[in-house]
C-alpha cells in the first residue's frame, strides 16, 4: 500500500501543526510518492521525445476522428479519461484538469504546483529552486523552464494561458483537442469549397 505513507504523513503533519509543535522546516507536510515524483523528472527530463510522441499521437488520434464520430465523442469520453488518466498520472502526475497545456509547459504538469498557477511561478521559488511550500519539491515552474529549453516549439510556455475551466474537470483533452482539431478542419474544407 505505497499511498498510505504519505496518507499518514500528512494526517500526522497536520495534528503536529494544529498542536503549534515545531515542524523542521526542510521537511514537506505534503511529501508526495516518490515513485512517482522520479517519473515526473523523467519526463521533463525526455521533453523533446515526449514532444515528438505526442504529435504523432495526437495525429493518430485525429485521423481516427470518424470512429470517434461514429461512436459518439460523448461515449467515448468515459473509456478514453479512464486510459488517459493512467497514462498521463503515471507519466506526469496530472491532476485530470482537462485542459492539458503539458506541451507549453516543457512536459511539467503546472497543476501540481500547490498555488495551480498555469502562468509561471510565484515569487517565492527557493534559491535551490525549490517550491515554498514543499520544500523538497522542485518548483515545477522551474522544471517547466528547463523542459521547455529541450522543446521545439518550447517557446510557447511564454503564451499566456486563460485561467482553469473547472467544469473541465476529470474529462479527456485527448478527445477534446482531437474533436476541436476535427471542426477546424471540416470549417477549412468547407471554406475552401
Ligand atoms: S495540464 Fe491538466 S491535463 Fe495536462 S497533465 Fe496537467 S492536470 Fe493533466
């Protein structure tokens, strides 16, 4: 059971910070699963692969926009969160916002920043680079940085993103940018004729 350590950590951190007991100040209440935490580096660490891999599966995808139309995007939502979920937990620790800007971000999830800040840091990254508050987590903004600097089109981590939709939550952007990307193209062809 890897997830009850922290589970307990933090009930524990918690009762120690209601008591008014000192708490060492380089150990973080919220210590995430380290597992995990090792994937997440590895990712942004591998950015430009990732980069390149999610093009030709978001151009998969999208050449498989008539099954998707046939079943139902609405049908396939469910099956498709479920997949995506797994994979881009298991990759980035992402918190399923919906709204994915992982290819702006230099493959570093920015929902795992405790303040959710989608636009750069805070200013009060550590000069370690470290997160404020958790401060044996790099700040991800930080990480977002570095991966960026790996990207191609890394430079869009300077676009400026919209605040979190959060009736978004817990959906699938695989399907969402794919059915965008079909209307798109369907609103070119139908221009063009
Ligand atoms: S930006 Fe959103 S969808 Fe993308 S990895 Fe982070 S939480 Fe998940």
């Amino acid at each position: 059971m890897p997830e009850l350590k922290p589970a307990i950590g933090n009930a524990g951190a918690a009762m120690k910070a209601a008591t008014g007991a000192y708490t060492p100040s380089d150990v973080s209440p919220n210590r995430r699963v380290q597992r995990r935490y090792s994937i997440r580096l590895w990712s942004v660490r591998h950015s430009r692969l990732l980069e390149w891999f999610y093009g030709r599966f978001a151009h998969v995808f999208l050449l498989l926009h008539p099954l998707w139309k046939a079943i139902g995007y609405s049908r396939a939502e469910a099956p498709v969160t479920f997949v995506e979920k797994r994979v881009k937990g298991l990759l980035f620790d992402c918190r399923m916002c919906g709204q994915c800007i992982l290819s702006s971000t230099g493959m570093s999830c920015p929902m795992n920043c405790p303040k959710q800040l989608r636009n750069g840091p805070c200013g009060g990254v550590r000069a370690n680079g470290n997160c404020e508050v958790e401060p044996d987590m790099p700040c991800v903004w930080v990480k977002a940085w570095e991966g960026s600097r790996n990207m191609t089109k890394g430079d869009d981590i300077l676009n400026v993103q919209k605040p979190v939709n959060q009736s978004l939550r817990e959906t699938s952007s695989w399907l969402r940018v794919t059915a965008e990307a079909a209307a798109m193209t369907e609103t070119i062809k139908d221009v063009q004729a």
